[in-house]
C-alpha cells in the first residue's frame, strides 16, 4: 500500500545525475602550457640560430667555444661553437655559428685569417691576443656560396681593390716570406705577397725562389687612371711600373719591425739602379719586377759573419777570470783591511783633534785682522809725516824719508801677512807652504 496512512502522497526521492565534460580538467592547463612555452623556446631558438660554417685550421690555436669571435670590418658576426678533430689527424675543423646578413659575403672568394694564434715582437699587433686571445677575421671575396672554407694564420691583408700579379725572383732565402706579407712603395703598402715558390731545374741544377705578389693599380694613383677606369688595369699597372723600373724600381726583402719583424718586400727607387737597361721583363706567368742585388738583412748578417765572436768570448772569459782571480786574492782582502784601519785611526784623530782646531783657526782670523788694523795704522802715520815734509825730493832730513819708506814696506809685508793669514789659516798649525 502506497503513501501514508492519511493519504498523502510520498515524498521525492532526490536523484544524482553524472554528465561527462568534454574539457579534460583544468588541471591539465600546467602540462600543456608548458610543453607549449618549450615549443615557443625551440622555434625562437631556431629562428634565431645562424649559418653554420665550417673552417678548418692547422691548429686550435688557444681558441675556445663561446669566446672566440669572427670579426668583418669590426663587427663581431660571427662566434665559435664548437672544435673537433679533422678526419687526416693533422688539421681542426672550427664550427661557427655566423650572423644570417653574412650570407652573400660566405664565397669562394672569402677568408678567414686567425690572428694572434703565436703572439712575438715581431708582430706587435699580435701581442694583445695575449690578454684577449686569438681572433678571427673574415676577409669577404666573390665567388659561389660555400659553408667550408680553409683558414689561414696570420694578420688578414687589407683588402685590395684591384689586383694584379707580378712575380720576383730574390737570389737570397725567402722561405720565412708568408703569405699576405705587405708589399709597400715609400710608406705606403700597395700590394701583398700571394704565394712563394721552390723551384729545381734538374737539367741546370738550378734553384729557384719565384715570389708572386699582387699589386694594386688604385693605391699608385697613376695619373689617368680615372679616365682608363674601364680599360685593362693590368696593362696601365705594368706600363707605370716599366717605367719606375727604367728610373731605378726595384724589389727588395726587408724585416719590419727592423731585425726581429718578419719579412716584406719594399719596392724602392735605387739611385744607382736609374742608368741601367733594366726594364719590366715578361715571365713565364706574370711580368717580372727585377729585384736588387743584394738583400738589407742578409748584408747585415754577413756583416755580422766576420765579427771575431770567437775572440771575443775568450777575451771577455779572461777578464772574468782575472775578476775572479782578484776578487778572491789574499792581498786584496788584507789591502782592504788595512785601509778600513786607516779610516778608523783618521776618524779617531778628527774626533781629538776636532775640537782644538777651530779654535786655532779662529785665533789665526783674528791675528789676521789685527794685522791688517796694524798695517792701516802704519799706512796712516807715513802719510801725515809725508804731508808735514812736503813732497819735495830734496827733503832735509834723509834719513827720516828713508824711514818712510822703510815703515811703507812694513806695512805693506804686513797687509801680505794678514791676506795669508786670511786665506791659509792652517798655516800657523804646519808651518808656511812654498
């Protein structure tokens, strides 16, 4: 029986309804908003990252990740990301991460130079690598696009307009010439060394040293050259130069700093040189620069060939070992004693002696004063007794003009006596010097 006993109906029964949300749960929102910041990360990370180039030097050369840059004009375009070692066991393979605007600049033509990888005086440049480490410098060139490139130590050369190549023939060595060592006219450089060379002749049993260098036409300022602008530079380059040639041009190796820099050429206009018929030659590749007869530094060292080094030694061991010799001496060492005896007896004497002398002095200074008063006395009393007589020669009484004259001497011995006196006061204590 349904309800109550008074009829009333029963009461509801309440009823719970599950519904399934088609959110997964607020609670998801952390995961998923960090897996999406980490894809922000990487997408930015990648946006950003550059041009991947690879350069394979000789050694690392003190370089190190994160802190060796690539330098282009100054600007820092590039930076180090990591080192590895080269598949033949001799190079390193220098990974950069380079700055996207250098694209067009990463050719054939381009270099990269690693400078202060050996700092020495002979490079002053260099020696600053010592505190901030080695560097890299690209020097940009044409040519197709390429991420591998062959690196070079040294300093970059300055990028030359316009190059053209002509080659020297030194009788000298000319093996410690490098590549991109200047070539200069005057102070200035106009040019730089492309390549040395070794070659034998084994027919003629002949060596020789071929330099080729490239010159740039831009940096002579030859007169007309604007105008000639469109034509060869190479035949406008070489037609100066024949006739620098023909007025005495001519290659030279020099050491810059002097002595102990490294070797360049300078081109020089030799007084006697400008008479000869010397004249811009035509090589087997390029047009040759006739060089001078003899090299600075090769002069100087064989100059310094017939200095009697050997002689010197010797002589410089002999007085070493007489130094020796007399440093070590009995008699020295007792002449030296005796002579710090003689110093102590004289220091003895001074201090006793000290203070009886001044007043001796003293008393030699006031004798001598009194001698002067005595002689200003005299002087005096000869001179009233000639103005009572008169002057005239024929005095009375010659005896008394002798006595005048006699007292007037006096005088003046004793004036003498007190001036020395004066000047020689220890004179009282050793007697009169002659």
């Amino acid at each position: 029986m349904n309800g109550n006993q008074n009829g009333s109906p029963p009461p509801e029964r309440a009823v719970a309804l599950t519904y399934r949300s088609q959110w997964p749960g607020w609670i998801w929102a952390v995961p998923l908003a960090a897996v999406g910041i980490m894809a922000w990360l990487l997408v930015r990370a990648l946006s950003a990252r550059g041009i991947d180039v690879a350069v394979r030097f000789e050694d690392a050369a003190e370089m190190k990740v994160g802190s060796t840059h690539v330098l282009h004009r100054g600007l820092d375009v590039g930076t180090l990301t990591r080192l590895k070692l080269d598949a033949d066991g001799f190079h390193v393979i220098a990974h950069f991460d380079m700055d996207k605007n250098m694209a067009p600049y990463l050719t054939t033509g381009s270099r990269f130079y690693l400078e202060g990888a050996h700092p020495s005086f002979a490079d002053p440049a260099s020696l600053g690598a010592i505190v901030s480490g080695p560097k890299i410098v690209l020097v940009a060139g044409r040519g197709t696009p390429t991420r591998r490139f062959e690196g070079r130590l040294g300093r970059a050369p300055d990028p030359l307009a316009v190059r053209v190549s002509y080659e020297i023939s030194f009788d000298g060595s000319v093996g410690d010439l490098e590549a991109g060592a200047p070539v200069t006219l005057r102070g200035f450089k106009v040019g730089e060394v492309a390549r040395t060379e070794l070659v034998t002749d084994a027919a003629t049993g002949k060596v020789s040293t071929p330099v080729v260098v490239v010159l740039d036409p831009t940096r002579f300022h030859i007169r007309g050259a604007r105008a000639a602008a469109d034509r060869d530079w190479g035949a406008l380059m070489s037609t100066a130069l024949d006739e620098l040639v023909r007025h005495g041009l001519r290659a030279r190796l020099v050491r810059t700093p002097p002595l102990i820099g490294g070797t360049a050429i300078l081109l020089d206009m030799l007084p006697s040189e400008a008479q000869s018929t010397e004249t811009l030659r035509a090589g087997d590749r390029y047009p040759r620069i006739p060089a001078a007869g003899g090299q600075a530094f090769d002069q100087l060292l064989a100059q310094a060939s017939h200095v009697p080094i050997g002689e010197i030694a010797e002589n410089v061991r002999v007085i070493t070992e007489r130094v020796r010799r007399l440093a070590g001496s009995p008699q020295l060492d007792a002449s030296i004693r005796h002579l710090d005896a003689a110093l102590t007896e004289l220091d003895n004497t001074l201090h006793v002696a000290g203070p009886k002398v001044a007043p001796t002095l003293e008393s030699a200074r006031e004798a001598a004063e009194s001698l002067r008063k005595t002689a200003n006395e005299m002087e005096t009393t000869v001179a009233a007794a000639r103005s009572t007589m008169g002057a005239a020669p024929t005095s009375p009484n010659g005896n008394l003009q002798q006595s005048l004259r006699e007292l007037t001497d006096a005088a003046r011995a004793v004036r003498s006596l007190a001036d020395y006196l004066d000047q020689h006061p220890e004179s009282l204590l050793r007697g009169r010097s002659d």
